[in-house]
C-alpha cells in the first residue's frame, strides 16, 4: 500500500498560517512527522487562498525536501504552480492531478514526461464526477489512452475513482469501490488507483471509523495508494491487517507491533 | 521469445559466520551465506552473490546410533571431535564444521558445561573453518550448556543453536554478549518462523545475525512442505518482508539418515540395493531438493554425500555463470 500524507495542505490553519508567513518550521515537523509515520509521498497543496500560488508551492516544495527526502505529491489545480513544484522538486514527484478532459490531459501529460513525474488521474471530466463505475472507467480508459501518447507507462498512472462525502451522495460509495476492481483490468501492467481517503467522511460522525472501514473495503478491491492521515494509528493499523488478510504478508503474531515499529521510523 | 522476469525489490539478509585475528577471532577465513535477490537459481532474474555452503556434523561423543555404513568412513576419528573436524575439512573441504554437543544430553553422557567448554576450544584449535554448535536439544540442558560454549568461544562469531519460540532467550543472550549468530528454528511454519526473528530482534539481536532453521524432512518425509515452507521464505524475503529475510540452513544428514530408506541394512531389504549407496543417495536427494528449494547452508554427515553435493552446487553456479 502507498501511503501519501494528506497533511501540508493550505485547507489546515497551521499549514495557512506558515504559508502567509513563510515560516518553515511548522512544514517541517509536519514532513518529518508524516515521513516518520510511513508516508511514502507526502501531498503539498498551497490552499485555494494563496496570492501567487507558483511562489507558494515552489517554496513548500523546497521546504519539504530541506528535512526529508520522501517525494512530493504536487497538488494543484493550477498548471503554472504544478510546473514550479516539478523545478524544484528533488527525485519523482507525484502529479496531483489531470482530469479525463482533453485540455488538462494536453496541459499535463507533457509535464509529467518532461519531469519524470508519475500522474494522479481523476475520473472525471468537463460534465462533472460519473455517477456510476462504468462511466468512471470510461473516463479512467481515455486518460490510460492519453497518457500511452505521451508514452507514459500505465504503472505510472494513478487513476482515482473520486470517492464522495458519504454523508451526502452515498450512492457513490460502491459505484468507487466496483471501479477499483474495473481499472485494474484497463492495462497490462495495469494502472495503479488511488482515492483521497478522508473526503469519504467529509461532514459524518465518526469520521475516522468511516476512513477505516472504507480505506478496508477499498483495499480488498485492490486500492494501491491512498491519500491519508499517516498519522492516525487505528487508520495505520487497519492497513496492516489489511495486508496480512490479503495475503501480501505473512501472519505472525507480532506483525501489529512490526508495523507499528517500522512506521515509528 | 522474450524472458517474463520478476522484478524482486527485496533480498535476503546476508550472514557472516566466523572471525579472523584482525576481528577477534582466529578463524583463518569466514563464510558469508545470503544475499540473493531471486529465487534459487533462476539466475536471469536474480542474483547468488554467495554460494550455498556445506557444514560438514561431527558430534563430541562417538554416534552409537549411525548406521556402519555412515560410521565407517569416520571409523578412525569418531569420539575425537578435534581429529573428526579436521577430516571434514581435509577430506570433505568443508566450508564449516557442524559440532553437536550430543554427549550432554542428560539420557546419554549427561555431560557439563565444562567439558563443552573443551571439547569446543579443542575443535577451534584444531580447524581454521568457521564453527557451528548446538546443543543436545534437551532444553534445560540446552540453556546450561550452549551460553557457556558461547562463552568459551567468544569473539569467534560462531553459528549457535538451536533457539526456538518457547526457549530463545538465554541462546540469543549468548550471541549478544560474545559476538554469535542464532539458528531460530520453527517447526515448519512460516508464522512461528517470523514470530520468532521478531522475538529474537526484540532482545536486541540484529536480523544479520539470524539463520532460519525451517525444520526440514528427508526425501519421502514430507520434503513436499518443506519446500513450500522454503519458497515461502523466498517469496517473503525478495517481496522486502524484513522479518523472513534470513538465510536458511537444512539437517539433511540428520534427516536423511533417519528415514527407513537409509538405515535398512542389506540383510532385511536385499531388493533395495546396497545400504551403502542407498543411504548416500538419500542423503544427497535429499540435500540437491532442499537446495532447490533455497537453503544457503547444508549440514552434512556422510563425506560422499557432501562431495557430491559440492559438485552438484559448482556445476549450478557454472551455468549459471555460463548462461548470463
């Protein structure tokens, strides 16, 4: 399972904060924590606030990487702001993301080639997120198509099948989890998936019960790379059995503490 | 036709058994087992950085138990351990010399840690090979017994045994205080195996100095289970399960002569052929299998055996050198 830290992300205060103050050091324990904690990328996103976003995220980006070397998951809507996180990002990034829709396919794809990046592909397109996991595969094959142009691998390719606030279109729950098994069959070797996991339980109760349960769910339907809170040890925990009910490791009666070991760095 | 290769992120740890003077000890060499990056000899997708080794077993105490056919080519040197040893290595070319402490057993000689202690120094003094030693397999004997051989050998950076889930700590101790690698040994399952590295590390231990015992069968004697038990060591280690990431060694003397196929004497099984031949082949089939299966150390007891499996291993390692 890749685990990618949601936390350096402008939507938390600390992370605006440090960011209107250009002050490193809350970025830095927040890289050193999540990398510590089993982070294999760690997002970077300046927030949707952010006066000159391609200063913003150059800037976390090196920030980052001044404390850890675990690579950056470049999170951005804004191409000229993704292109100055690829400048000054050290080793592969991870692109956050393109959408299904020609343009952003046109405008991204490049980049990733041109930097060696790997690419998060959202399923959707210009009319909005699919209600159901066949028009999500649909959009999830266009972008495997699109990328093979640019000759990006299909092992490269992150497609995410765009998982909802269950307390509010919870019909999309399944419709993701039947799109997980769907992709994987798009590609030989195929394309890898992806969800940002705590968008599931935006406004529930409970949320990190809501994380969990689906985060298990969704790897039994062979989820490769979530998006998460690294830090949240019962989340932790669940990816751990997770892999030993899967049978991607082998059952001993410590593994818990092995896990927990390896992740405590 | 194109090759489909597995592309392994893991490896298996290596160990280095033995010391020189310049580290202490006054092996004249040290052996280093583990390493691979594939699975056994498939050398197109992995690699064999060091090859399987053979141990060659010699006990402290005349083996009453062996069939003639195994006593005879040792007829000269059984109940002197010192002059055995240097027979496996002058003779066999053993890579390591595999000392069983049997005469403690408290059902035979009932021996101490004293006389361990000497017979131990003896076998030292008289080879330059890197030392294994374990116990008589009586636990409480075992505990006695091993940590004060590790003590008498400290620095030497033997291979001591055998450590197991329910009686590792006073072993492991051992291995901390005077510098010795652990044999763990699971009774052919992959969850106490891993338990066990996991235990062994928790007291502090390093995982490079851990060498699975899987616990194997002759040929004929569930080898099967073995060999999957072996794979699935592999299979953890090339896929980076750190706590399987060990290398194996194999009984297989002990094993092989054992089974009915090898002890039988001619007189009571004449349609099997000459108990002679008969017990070697076991030995070595049994031996070429779990080779197969992916063990970096063999302990051996019959010296044809063992010679026969060296040429065995050389030739494997020569195609495969001939072919990549």
């Amino acid at each position: 399972m890749i685990l990618i830290g949601e936390r350096i992300n402008g939507l938390f205060r600390d992370v605006a904060r440090a960011i209107a103050e250009r002050n490193p050091e809350p970025i830095h324990a927040l890289a050193v924590a999540q990398t510590k904690a089993g982070a294999h990328f760690l997002d970077v996103n300046t927030g949707p606030a952010v006066d000159e976003p391609e200063k913003v995220m150059g800037w976390l980006v090196r920030t980052v990487q001044e404390v850890v070397d675990t690579p950056i998951c470049i999170d951005t809507m804004n191409v000229k702001a993704l292109e100055a996180g690829l400048a000054a990002h050290r080793g592969r990034a991870l692109i956050n993301s393109t959408t299904g829709e020609r343009a952003k396919l046109d405008a991204i794809l490049p980049l990733a080639k041109e930097y060696g990046a790997q690419v998060i592909g959202l399923a959707m397109n210009e009319k909005g997120v699919p209600k159901d996991a066949n028009d999500r595969t649909a959009i999830a094959m266009e972008i495997v198509a699109a990328a093979d142009e640019y000759g990006i691998s299909p092992q490269d390719l992150y497609l995410d099948p765009l998982i909802l606030p269950v307390a509010v279109a919870q019909e999309h729950a399944p419709e993701v989890l039947e799109t997980l098994r769907q992709v994987r069959l798009l590609a030989d070797p195929p394309p890898r998936t992806v969800v940002g996991l705590s968008n599931v339980s935006q406004k529930s109760k409970n949320r990190s019960l809501v994380n969990r349960t689906f985060l298990a769910m969704a790897m039994a339907c062979g989820l490769d790379a979530a998006i998460l809170d690294v830090t949240d040890q019962d989340l932790m925990d669940v990816v751990a059995t997770a892999n030993i009910l899967l049978n991607k490791e082998v059952y001993c009666d410590s593994y818990l503490e092995v896990a927990r070991r390896a992740h405590a760095g | 036709m194109e090759v489909l290769k597995e592309h392994w992120t893991g490896k298996v740890r290596e160990v280095a058994i033995g010391a020189t003077r310049e580290r202490g000890g006054t092996r004249t060499h040290t052996v280093t087992v583990g390493g691979e990056t594939g699975l056994p000899f498939l050398h197109f997708e992995g690699e064999v950085p060091n090859p399987p080794r053979i141990a060659m077993e010699i006990w402290d105490t005349s083996p009453e138990e062996w069939p003639e056919a195994l006593r005879e080519p040792w007829a000269d040197v059984l109940g002197d351990p010192a002059a055995w040893a240097r027979k496996c290595v002058d003779k066999c070319g053993a890579d390591l010399v595999m000392l069983r402490l049997a005469s403690c057993d408290p059902d035979r000689g009932n021996t101490g840690p004293a006389e361990a202690q000497a017979v131990v120094k003896s076998v030292l003094s008289a080879v330059g090979v890197p030392l294994i030693v374990i116990g008589c397999g009586d636990p409480e004997k075992d505990n006695e017994v091993v940590p004060a051989v590790g003590e008498a050998a400290a620095g030497e950076n033997c291979l001591i045994g055998i450590a197991k889930q329910e009686n590792y700590k006073s072993l492991v101790a051992t291995c901390m205080v005077n510098g010795h690698n652990i044999i763990a040994q699971s009774p052919l399952d992959i969850n106490i195996a891993k338990q066990l590295n996991i235990l062994i590390t928790e007291m502090g231990l390093a995982p490079e100095r851990i060498v699975i015992d899987p616990m194997s069968g002759a040929l004929g004697y569930g080898i099967e289970y073995c060999y999957s038990i072996m794979e699935r060591v592999r299979l953890g280690s090339l896929q980076g399960d750190k706590m399987l990431a060990m290398p194996v060694i194999v009984f297989v003397g002990q094993e092989a002569w054992r089974a009915k196929e090898a002890r039988e004497p001619d007189e009571t099984a004449p349609g099997w052929g000459p108990q002679r031949a008969r017990g070697v082949a076991w030995e070595l089939l049994t031996a070429t299998t779990l080779l197969q299966a992916g063990a970096d150390i063999f302990v051996m007891r019959h010296p044809d055996a063992a010679l026969a499996l060296r040429r065995h291993i050389d030739e494997l390692l020569m195609r495969e050198e001939g072919v990549a």
